[in-house]
C-alpha cells in the first residue's frame, strides 16, 4: 500500500481494501449462518430413547395407580375420621346423661333393679360398639394409605434406578453426538483455513488481492470465533493448537522472510551503483527518500544536508548534477526539475559535466548518471 503515491492509485487502493472487508464480512455471515444451521442435521435426544421401556412402562403405571389409591384412601380416611369423632363425641354425650341421671337416681333407690338402668347402659353400649366400628374403619383405611403409599415408593424406587441408567447413557450418547457436531463444523472451517493459508503464501499479492485478504479473514474468523460457541469442552486444545501451529507457520514465514529481505539487500549492496539504481522501482525509491531513508538500504539518510550526495552506509548515489544545466537534482529523479532535461536522456560525459557543474560537483559514478 505503501508503494502507491499517485493520489487516485492511494484511493484505488484504500477502495480496494474496503471491498476486501465487505467481501469478508459478507462471506461471515453466510458462514455464521451455515456454522449455526449445522446442528439441525442431528436428531434431539429424549431420555425415554435410552430406557427399556418393557421394563418401565409396567413401573411407571404401577406408580401412577399407587399414587391414585393413595388419594383415594386419604378422602376415604378423612370421612372415617369425621364418622369416628363423630360417634365419639356421641357416646361421650350419652355417657355424660348417663352419669348424671345415675348420680340423682343413686341418692334414691337401689340401681341394679332398675329396667331403665339396664336399658340405658345397653344404649350406651350400642353407642360404644359403633365408635369400635368407626375406629376399625379409621384403621382400615390408614393401612389402605399406606400399602398405596409403600407401592409407590417402591414402584418410584425402581423407577429411579432405571432412568438414572438411563441418563447416564443419554449423556454418553449427547457426548457422541456433540463431537459428531464439531466434527462436522470443523470438516467445514479447517480446509477454508487451510485455503487461505495456501492463498496468503501464494496469492497475497495477485491481481485480486482484495478478494484474497477478504477470504483470509473470513477463513479467520470463521475458524476462530464463530466455531467458538460449539466446542466442546476439549475443543479448546483444538483451538489452540492450530492457533499455535498457525502463529509459528507465520511466525517462521516471517523470519524465514527477514533473512531473505537481508540476504537480497546484503547483495544488492554489493551490486554496481547503476544496476541498483535500475532495480529500484522509481515510486519505491520516492517513497523511501520522501520517509527520510536511503532508497538502497533503507537506513536513515540527512537528506536535507547539501553537503551528502552519497548514501553514507551503501554508496549509492542520492543527488547528482543536471547534464544541461548543472543544477543539483535528486538522483533518482527521471527529469531536472529546473530545466525539465530527461536525466540520463543525455548523458555528459564526465569532463563536460564538470565544467556545466559549480565547482563542488561530486567526482564519481554519480556524474555519468
Ligand atoms: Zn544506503
Ligand atoms: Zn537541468
């Protein structure tokens, strides 16, 4: 980017990067949506799918007709227990009557020849014999309640048990199945991963570079954040692996690249001074000499001194002198800027130059460029 310095090819490019982060961004979103839509193509689980339900079903009745006979016998209990307090409080009346008259009786005559007393004690006895009965009632259905209620302990106790075999295996089965899950978001994102680390080392810098960068980050992103909410709890270590494989792939890539850079440089060095300048793309040198470094080795120049025509750390020639009019011009210029000469359209040859030039002007390879 920045080897652009025409004004429209900066905006070209800074367009160019726009299309590639829409391009990105748009590729997101329909591989957010196609990562999100993965799970549908398995089946939901239910706990019944893992239990035997020969077994069950006969369980899962008996408890439900316990817990029926149970509600039965609490309302059948309830009515023998108001019939029993009933009774009771009716014997406990009677006695209370009973008692009373036989007190004042008492004080008068002689009891035990009295037929009012021995029918009176009879009704008193059939009063008892009733509260017996409502009592026997009130028992009966207690022992109702809780053979209902000991069944479907029993029946739940069971019960219990069999699901919880079958939860354990609903949970190695959703295990399964979530794995099968990533696996299938990862058989999706690791290739386009692969992709664009294969369009970075080979493609970055094509011709539609845009659409390249636009899918290398998607491939990114896609890989990295939108696989994120599916992991499962290992993915991690997946995650992170290929991230750290990735780091050092770059990283390698990086250095393996410096030590190129260097290389190159070290040679270009060492090359003729007209050669190099040739190399040179004439844009790359501007941009390097408008930074304040030397366009050869990219070490930092004083261009501003007028006194330095010469790169102090590789030599080469960073002004010279017009071969018309003499005047002192950058040396990668391709036209004298006061008098418009092309530069090297006319070559002067060195004892010409120095008479066109002012006395200081450089001695040198400079002069026959
Ligand atoms: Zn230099
Ligand atoms: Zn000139």
């Amino acid at each position: 980017m920045s080897k652009a310095l025409r004004l429209s090819e900066k905006w070209f490019r800074r367009g160019l990067w726009l299309v590639a982060f829409v391009f990105a961004s748009f590729l997101i979103g329909l591989g957010g949506t196609l990562v999100g839509d993965l799970p549908k193509v398995e089946q939901p689980l239910v706990l019944d799918d893992f239990l035997d339900l020969a077994q069950v079903q006969p369980l899962r009745d008996q408890a439900h007709a316990a817990r029926e006979h149970s509600t039965q016998a609490q309302a059948a209990l309830e009515q023998a227990q108001l019939q029993q307090s009933k009774a009771a409080s009716a014997t406990r009346a009677e006695r209370e009557t009973f008692d009373n008259w036989l007190a004042t009786r008492s004080v008068t005559q002689r009891a035990e020849h009295d037929p009012e007393v021995l029918a009176r004690t009879r009704q008193l006895d059939a009063l008892r014999a009733q509260q017996q009965r409502a009592q026997q009632a009130v028992q009966a259905q207690q022992q109702a309640l809780l053979d209902a209620r000991q069944s479907a302990q029993a029946a739940q106790a069971r019960l219990a048990q069999l699901e919880q075999d079958g939860h354990q295996r609903l949970a190695a089965e959703q295990r399964r199945v979530e794995l099968r899950v990533f696996l299938y978001r990862l058989a999706l994102t690791l290739p386009l991963l692969v992709l664009a680390g294969w369009l970075f080392a080979k493609k970055r810098q094509s011709t539609w570079w845009p659409f390249v960068w636009g899918f290398i980050y998607f491939a990114l992103f896609a890989f990295f954040v939108e696989l994120v909410p599916y992991l499962p709890s290992y993915g991690g270590y997946v995650r992170y692996v290929v991230g750290i494989l990735i780091t050092a792939l770059v990283g390698r890539w990086a250095i393996v690249a410096l030590n190129r850079y260097l290389e190159r440089q070290r040679q270009a060095e060492a090359l003729p001074d007209e050669q190099r300048r040739q190399e040179l793309g004439y844009d790359v040198a501007l941009a390097r000499l408008g930074k304040g470094v030397c366009p050869g080795c990219e070490r930092t120049v004083d261009l501003k001194n007028e006194a330095i025509d010469f790169c102090p750390h590789c030599g080469i020639g960073l002004f010279d002198r017009c071969g018309a009019c003499g005047t002192r011009k950058g040396a990668f210029a391709r036209f004298c800027h006061a008098c418009g000469t092309p530069a090297g359209a006319t070559p002067v040859p060195p004892a010409q130059a120095r008479t066109a030039a002012t006395p200081v002007a450089p001695a040198g390879p400079a002069a026959t460029a």
